[in-house]
C-alpha cells in the first residue's frame, strides 16, 4: 500500500512463488469481503482528512508548514474520530439486537 | 486467512483502486486550493499573491495528509489489538472489524 500513507496493518506481503497459486481456488467471497473492507478503511480515512482539515486548518495560508496549534489540533481530531466510529458501531450493534438489523437501518417493518 | 492465489487478487484490486484513488487526490487538492486562494477575476492571470498561497495551500494540504494518514495508522493499529485480545476472550461474536 505505498500511496496511502497509512500504512501497516490488513493484509502483509506479496504473494510466494508464482507456481503453486496457479492450482488455488480462489473464494471470490473471501475477495469481496476484503475488497469491501478495503474500500470502507480508504472511504473512513478521507472523511477525516477532509474533516479534521475543516475544523482545524483555516484557510488562510500564512506559510506552508503546519504550525503546533494545527498539528496538535489534527491529532486530536483523529482520535476523536475514531471514538465516535466506535460509538456509533456499538450503537447500532445495540439497535440491531433490538429491532432486526435490517429493521435497524432501513426503517422498514420486519 | 486468504491463500496465495485471493492474495495475488486482493494485490491487483488495492493496486488499481490505488491509482484511482491518486487521480481523485489530485484533482481534489486543485479544486480545494482553487477555491480557498482565488478570488480575483480582475485578470487571467495569478497575481504573485495568489501564486503564493497556491503554494502554500498545497504544502499544508499534503502535510495535513500525511500526519493524518501517521495517527489513522497507529490508531488503526491499536483498534485492531484491541478487537484481537477481545476476541481471543469471547471466540462466540462475529467478527465484523470496525463495528
């Protein structure tokens, strides 16, 4: 992953010898769902670039370095962040349990 | 967790949406820098001012990326042995990473 600069984590290295991934099945389920995860981690990492900019850069373009305040302010923001991603996952986790998930989430009757 | 041959998949998968995702960043820091720096229609051309702080705008903008994209990764990284430990506590819940 050497454009996003986040990094680490998901799925390590490269594949091992060309070969023998030739006679492997692949689940094209197991590949959805990483894709899908892909895609939410990518999606959830923009928001909060372009989140945390707006609350904590003004646009006003003194110099080009970020100055303590801003720097402080993004890593702030960014914990936030995930904090609230996590209450809100456990909230609608709790709401599924309750209603029926897809009750839940699209308001339509069981 | 994913054998060899899904790896070679998920690899091509990142790498395409990788380079889609490098031309939406592009065209999103012009449009940013564009829209916080001009505001002067009275020539075509930049003024020196407006040069500027295009210059500035883009520098900040990507600073601002990158130190996001440090913290996402550490806390990404926590979240992650947090989910891990929980679940090697209770093997019964689903598995579902960020909820």
């Amino acid at each position: 992953m050497s454009f996003y600069p986040f990094g680490g984590g998901s799925s390590g290295g490269g594949s091992s010898g060309g070969g023998s991934s030739q006679q492997q099945a692949v689940n094209a389920q197991n590949v959805a769902m990483a894709e899908n995860e892909l895609e939410m981690i990518t999606d959830t990492f923009y928001r909060i670039v372009d989140s945390c900019y707006k609350k904590c850069i003004p646009p006003k373009y003194i110099e080009g370095e970020l100055n303590k305040g801003e720097s402080v302010c993004i890593d702030r923001c960014v914990a936030k962040y995930f904090e609230v991603n996590t209450k809100v996952g456990e909230a609608l986790q709790k709401r599924g349990q309750q209603a029926g998930v897809g009750g839940a989430v699209t308001g339509f009757g069981a | 967790m994913y054998n060899d041959a899904e790896k070679q998949q998920i690899q091509k998968i990142i790498e395409q949406k990788q380079m889609r995702d490098f031309l939406k960043f592009y065209t999103n820091l012009i449009e940013r820098c564009f829209n916080d720096c001009i505001n002067d229609f009275t020539s075509k051309a930049l003024t020196s001012k407006e040069e500027t702080c295009i210059g500035r705008c883009t520098d900040k903008f990507l600073k601002h990326n990158e130190r996001v994209g440090q913290r996402f990764g550490e806390l990404n990284q926590q979240l992650m042995q947090q989910q891990q430990q929980a679940q090697q506590s209770q093997p019964q819940q689903s598995s579902g990473r960020w909820f």
